[in-house]
C-alpha cells in the first residue's frame, strides 16, 4: 500500500525510489537524534545514558537501517514514534488510525508499533512511578487500550484471513506487474509475488520449527543478544528500577516481543536488529515520563566497565551478516581505528572533572 501512495505523486522508477527511500531514512535518523539529543542536554546526565545512546547508535539495528533502505520496516517505525507522540498527547483515537494504516502498509507493525504503543499509553496514563500490572486493568487505561487496539486488531485479523483465504491468488497478477518492470528482474519479481501471497499459517508451518534455535543456540544470541541485555540492565539503573521490578518486566515483555517474528521468518539477523530500536523508544517513554535526580554518584561497577567492554566490541568489530552475500566495507584493522576516539571521549567523560 505504501509503494502504491508514493506511486500517485511520483512515477516508479530506480532514481525516485532512491531519494523516496533516502528520505525516509533521512528523516528517521533526523527523529532519533533529535529525541537522543533532547533527552541527553535537556536533563542531567548520567553515564548509564550515554553508554546506553552509544551502544544504541553503534548497533547492529543501525547497520541494518543503512542496508535495508527501503524496506518497510523504517516506515513502520517513524509512524510509530508519530503513534508514541500522539498518545503523549492524549490523541488515541487518531494514533490507533495510524496504527490501523501502519498494519495495511505492512503487517510486521503487528510486532513492532503494537507492543510499544500498549506501553506508552499505559505509562504516560498512570498517576505515579508505583507501576504494577493492576493499573492496566483500572477502567481509564482499560478503556484506552480498547480505542488504541481495536481497530488496529481488526485489520491484523482481516488481512490473515484475507490472505489465508484469497492470497496465493495473486500470485500470477503480481509476479507479471513486477516482471514488466524494466528494473525488477524475473527472480526478484518471483520472490517478491511468493513473498505477498504466502499465508501466515505457511510461514508458521515452514519457520517455527527453528524458533527455538533460532531465539536461544544462534550466532544472534551472542553477537545481538548480550548488547541488548546491556541495554536492558543500563535502563534497569537508569530509572532505578529495583523500585519497580513490574515495570521492569514489563519492558522486557515489551523488547523481546519482536523476537517472536523468529517463528514466521527466516532473516533471523534483521529481526535481530528490532529489540534495539524498541529499546530506544522505551527510554524515550520512560525519560519523558520519570525525572531521575543524580545528585548523587553513580559510578559503573568493574562488572558493568567489562560488561559494557565486551558489548562495544561485539557492536563495534564482529561484521554484520547482510543480505543478498553482501559484506560490510570496513575490514578489521580500519574499525580498530575507528573506535579509537570513542574510547577516548568515554576517558574523558569517566575522569573526575574540576567543579568550576
């Protein structure tokens, strides 16, 4: 549906797709700093922050924003921070349109814009930081989450069931549309119609026996998992919440729940890469909702110093699997270099500063 809106304003071809896609990419990261910046001069900073933005920026979730311009998924995400904003602004009604439009344009919002809009409206709704699972049953937040997910939850349904019933159909129209365009070749153009017309209870049926594999004994487990888990505990410090181990569940849930695509598809490193950006969004929601007070010193512990040591190199040195057998450009001695000055700064940042 998306391609098919571009479509009304500009004609489809190689150079418009281009600066359609670079824009889109553009304006996501424009977002993401913009909401990383305010959050780190607009408050008093602590080092779990920053290490928190420096893991984020140099994750394997960037790397695949850059590889994969023009997929979907960065649609999905900037309609869902325009959903996260306007549920900060008590605008529900129209930020479950949008989320019922993002389901149209591609079903994955099911797994990534969903979860995290339950998880805005439930926090910016509670009274106090004394979160518990109970309050999301009280009649105000119940009755928001009603307005937020319905309709979004009946187009989810209506599109599987379409699809189930009607969509390997397609596949003839959609695999000769594609093959006569002049840039899209006859094994794309194959891949893409298979792709559109395959039912949801295909893919479970053909993926789901490698979900566990694929969540618990892969190279993703290592290389993407131990990064966000230092995300996770960063956060955990961040918003104090051994106060609040509810809340503290609850955005686990939240993070780990595109994991689940794992049981439907097969680009186990690109689904890999989701949990960092929703992890982002939660300390955008969390840092608008709680002020956390360092008056106090909070240095890192030797475990967290080897901890957060062992993510940068995992983020910064192990090259990301790409699609398509293509490789990243920067060899091993070239990354070396350029991680030097981060290390750096992060010296710099650690000692001691005189008080004036």
């Amino acid at each position: 549906m998306a391609g098919e809106i571009f479509g009304w304003f500009f004609e489809k071809n190689e150079y418009n797709i281009l600066v359609i896609s670079s824009g889109i990419l553009f304006l996501l990261y424009f977002l993401i700093f913009k909401i990383a910046l305010k959050k780190v001069f607009k408050q008093e900073n602590s080092f779990y922050r920053i290490l928190f933005l420096l893991i984020f920026f140099l994750s394997q979730y960037v790397v695949y924003s850059a590889h994969l311009i023009g997929y979907l998924d960065h649609i999905v995400f900037l309609l869902t921070i325009l959903v996260i904003y306007l549920i900060n602004q008590e605008k529900i009604f129209l930020a479950s349109v949008i989320a019922t439009v993002c389901i149209l344009a591609h079903e994955i919002s099911f797994f990534l814009m969903l979860p995290i809009s339950c998880f805005a409206l439930i926090i910016t709704s509670i009274p106090s930081v004394n979160f518990s699972f109970r309050n999301i049953f009280s009649s105000n937040i119940f009755k928001k989450l009603i307005v937020l997910l319905l309709l979004p939850f009946l187009a989810t349904v209506s599109v599987s069931l379409y699809q189930e019933i009607c969509g390997e159909n397609y596949f003839s129209l959609i695999f000769n549309y594609l093959k006569h365009i002049p840039f899209i070749s006859e094994n794309v153009a194959d891949s893409v119609a298979s792709a559109y017309t395959k039912s949801f209870s295909y893919y479970f049926k053909e993926e789901s026996g490698s979900f566990f594999q694929r969540l618990m004994l892969s190279k993703g487990t290592i290389f993407y998992g131990i990064p966000i888990l230092f995300l996770l505990w960063m956060a955990f410090k961040e918003f104090k919440l051994k106060q609040n181990y509810q809340l503290f569940f609850f955005l686990i849930i939240v993070s780990f729940f595109p994991l689940l695509l794992h049981a439907i598809a097969y680009d186990t490193y690109r689904i890999w890469s989701f949990p960092f950006m929703i992890l982002f969004l939660v300390f955008w929601i969390l840092s608008s909702k709680f002020k956390t007070e360092h008056k106090e010193s909070r240095n890192l512990s030797t475990l967290e110093i080897v901890f957060f040591i062992l993510c940068f190199l995992l983020v910064t040195l192990i090259p990301n699997i790409l699609f398509d057998n293509e490789v990243e450009r920067f060899p091993l001695i070239a990354r070396s270099i350029i991680i030097l000055p981060i290390f750096l700064i992060l010296y710099f940042l650690k000692k001691p500063q005189p008080k004036d």
